[in-house]
C-alpha cells in the first residue's frame, strides 16, 4: 500500500529549503547573528533580537533519516563521548567532525556557524553538554535555561524561577546581537507562535476523525515548521494550508490507510530511519497511527503576549517529558478518550532515557487502566544499531492478532 501524499508537501519542502539556504547565507555573509537554540528553547526570544535560529535537534533528526547517523556515532565515541548517551547528540558531532551534514541535499556545505548557543534543559541535560561541545570547539558564548523535572502540578515559584531565568538572558544576547530588546517585537513574536502551535494542534487533532486522514508517520515529517519556524508568519502559513487540506480529507471520507481498522498511539520517539517500512507495515495490517507524544510536543498554545515571561515558562515547562509519572498516564489518558485508539506502542530508545516512558510500568498500569493492550518496541531515536528489523515486524505482528482477537 502507498503512503497518500499531500499537496502541501510541496510548500513544506520548499519553507525548509527556504529556512536552511538563509542560515546558509547568513554564516556565509555575516548578514545576519545566529543562534543555535534546542528545540524547546527561548526561540520567540531570540528572533525577537533578530537573531536567525537553527535547531541541531533538527539536524539530528535528518542525519538518522538519512540513515547516516549510524556511521557518524563512532566518530563521537572515539573522542569520549559514550554510544549510550543521546544519538542525536553523537550523530551530530560525528557528523561535525567528518565535516558532513544532510544538508548538502539543499546545496549546503555545511552548518552554519553561530554567534551563541542556547539551550533549556527542560527535555534532558545531554542537550547543554551537546552545546557545550560546540562553545568550546567554536569559541562561541554558551547560554541556557535550567528547567525543573520529574514535575506534577507547576507551582508559581518554578514558573517564576524559568521566567526569570529567560529574562536574565537578555543583556548577553542584546551584547551579542547588537540589538536592543523589543518587548512589543516579542509580542508579536509570541502571537506568531501560539497560532502556529493553535494550529498544529487542530491539524494533530484531525486523526481523531474515523476513519483518520493522516498517520504519525506523516506527522513527524510536517511538524518540521513547528520546530524550526515557529514564531514566524511562514509557519502559520503553512499550517492553514495543511490543515485545510486535512479537513478537506475528512469531508471527503479519504482515509490515510485504506480500509482502516485498528487505531494505536505512538509512545516516545520516532525510529527516524525506518519511518517507512514501519508505515508501510502498519498501512499492511490495516492499523493507523492516529496519534503520539513526540509531535504533540511542539504545541505552545500557553503563549501569552499579554505576560511574555511568564507565559514562555510555562510554555516549556508544561512540556510532557518534564512532568512526573502520574500527569503522563492521565495525558495519555485524555488522548485515548479523544482518538478512541485500540491499543499503545512505547518505543523504548536505548539512548533516550528522558523520553522512554516504558521502563517504570507505565505500560503496566496504563494497560490495567484503559483495558486496552501495549506493545514496547526496542530500538533508538538514530542509532540502528539498537534496532532488530526482524524482531520489531514479528513483535508488531503478534501485536495486531491480539487486537484482531479483541474486536
């Protein structure tokens, strides 16, 4: 069975071509500061300094669809780093010091160098010695935020304690930038990005029609302008257009996988470079995807430009793999009860701890609460190696007889 392409890919690829050949430009020329910031960073503030942004999360993610990350890995060991901490971390240095980049797919050399590095910690601490590579390598200033975790109800003293963190990064990019800060440009920053997330999540939440118009699968390729443009009035372009064409779908009973008849949630990260087999596999076996954790992870909807601080740190701090235990099961929860899916997949990464939500029973309790089967499935983020094409098809086959014999 073939995947059913969207006529939005076209604008999809040409917004990330777009956003790589002016970073490109910019390293090259001078003509613009830029910024490296994790994925789930203070992006709203850095383009309001005027800063282009890139997102080496991003680049990761390319390097294990391309499937290169597994011959950049070893590069990154042999100089200390070990194949147990985070694959997009080692793939991207790697590749760093191979002098290689996906990217040369657009024309480009290589990653564009930057003027400062920013990271939260609010998705893992690999993420701030990731950046701390490159200060020291490139010289460059390294700045960040550091997010309280394992959180069930957000209290005012931490939502203040990462507001006041965001604002305190203000003098050293204004130094940086050579620009002043704009509180009214932030705003507007801001109002740009809780559309795109608004609009992200009405996308998203178009799989809970039956049958669903569009698969995880499709997801993690789409939500690349909710991590790399957000912010920005191309993003919120882009996600009018999509999301039309999803409601057009639904109107017309268009189905992503034909004859749909199993609906599962994706728990934890993608296997960039089987993508397509898994979707393959899946449309096969008549089961969708309907819905998952990871792509819900670029909504900010909690954005305010009336309480900019205040509504950035709750943003990223309401961020599900900063919560505890308890808030991620009843997340879960709630989705089941939108997406009305038959069973869950946790993919437990080997090098992604921080976002592997299957090794303290959650599976156990989840199935016990929902009546509805799991499935853990192990592999990693980029890493193949970690990965057992024959086991996983095996284990996703048994898996689809079992909600076979429950319908």
């Amino acid at each position: 069975m073939m995947r059913k392409d969207f006529q939005a890919t076209k604008s999809l690829k040409k917004l990330m071509a777009e956003h790589f050949g002016e970073l490109d430009e910019a390293a090259r020329t001078g003509s613009r500061k830029i910024a490296w910031c994790t994925s789930v960073g203070p992006a709203e503030l850095l383009r309001a300094l005027g800063f282009l942004v890139y997102f080496p999360e991003n680049h990761g993610a390319m390097l294990g669809a391309t499937r290169m990350a597994a011959d950049m890995i070893p590069y990154a060991t042999a100089i200390g780093y070990s194949p147990d901490i985070c694959s997009y971390l080692t793939s991207d240095i790697g590749a760093f010091l191979q002098n290689t980049t996906p990217l040369k797919a657009y024309g480009i050399e290589s990653v564009p160098r930057p003027d400062v590095l920013v990271f939260n910690t609010n998705q893992c601490r690999d993420v701030q010695d990731w950046f701390a590579w490159y200060s020291k390598r490139l010289n460059v200033p390294l700045v960040g935020v550091h997010t309280h975790r394992g959180i069930g109800k957000i209290h005012d003293f931490q939502l203040n304690d990462i507001a006041r963190q965001i604002e305190a990064l203000i003098p050293k990019l204004e130094e940086i930038s050579d620009r002043r800060f704009d509180l009214e440009q932030l705003r507007e920053t801001i109002v740009l990005s809780r559309r795109t997330s608004e609009l992200w999540r009405a996308c998203l939440e178009t799989a809970a029609a039956r049958p669903s118009p569009w698969t995880f699968f499709d997801a993690t390729i789409h939500m690349g302008p909710a991590v790399v443009a957000r912010g920005t009035p191309a993003a919120v372009s882009y996600y009018e257009l999509l999301l039309q064409e999803l409601q057009l779908r639904i109107q017309a009973g268009e189905a992503a996988v034909e004859d749909e008849r199993h609906r599962i949630f994706w728990e934890g990260m993608p296997i960039w470079g089987k993508l397509s087999s898994l979707s393959t596999q899946f449309a096969q076996l008549r089961t969708c995807l309907v819905a998952s954790t990871y792509c819900n992870s670029w909504i900010f909807d909690q954005l305010d430009p009336a309480e900019p601080f205040e509504s950035m740190a709750r943003a990223y701090t309401e961020l599900f793999i900063v919560r505890d235990e308890s808030f991620k099961e009843a997340y879960i929860k709630k989705c089941c009860d939108l997406y009305h899916f038959d069973g869950i997949i946790f993919h437990d990464a080997k090098t992604c701890p921080n976002n592997s939500n299957n090794r303290y029973g959650m599976p156990e309790r989840l199935q016990e609460k929902l009546d509805i089967p799991t499935l853990t499935i192990n592999g990693d983020l980029n890493d193949l190696r970690c990965y057992s094409e024959e086991q996983t098809r095996t284990n996703i086959e048994a898996f689809i007889e079992l909600l076979e014999e429950k319908s």
